[in-house]
C-alpha cells in the first residue's frame, strides 16, 4: 500500500477522484478519513466503514448501505 502524501490526497478530494481507493488507504490522515466519512458517493463511505481502526459507534454514524457481498472480506 502506498503512503498517502497529504496534497495528494487533498487534491483527490477536491478533483473527487479515486475516493474510494484513498478511503482504504491506511495511512489516509484522520481529519480526511472524517472528510470521507460524510462523502456523497456511498461507495466511499462504505469504504471508511470498513476501515479497522473506527470502533462500532462510529461505524454506525456512517450512513451507508451494506449488499450482500460488501462485508469487506472474499467469498471463498
């Protein structure tokens, strides 16, 4: 995984480009991850909600919709 460069990241946000992938980064600031947290595009919220580091509470304060197969893990 590569590490998140701060303009870059603040230059996805405002281009609204990659989202998706930069919420899955690990070293994405946290300020950023909150930014995303609240993103129109549901995919990218669902991204952050996967993110290990959110405890449960705030997991449940992102609005987003889980399908069948977005658990975050591979159907074996």
């Amino acid at each position: 995984m590569v590490t998140v460069v701060r303009a870059d990241a603040e230059r996805c946000l405002a281009e609204r480009t990659h989202l998706a992938a930069l919420a899955e980064n690990p070293s994405l600031p946290a300020d950023l991850v909150e930014r995303l947290a609240a993103d129109p595009d549901e995919d990218v919220r669902l991204a952050i909600s996967l993110r290990p580091e959110l405890d449960e509470t705030r997991r449940m304060e992102i609005d987003f919709t889980a399908g069948d197969f977005d658990r975050g893990d591979t159907v074996q």
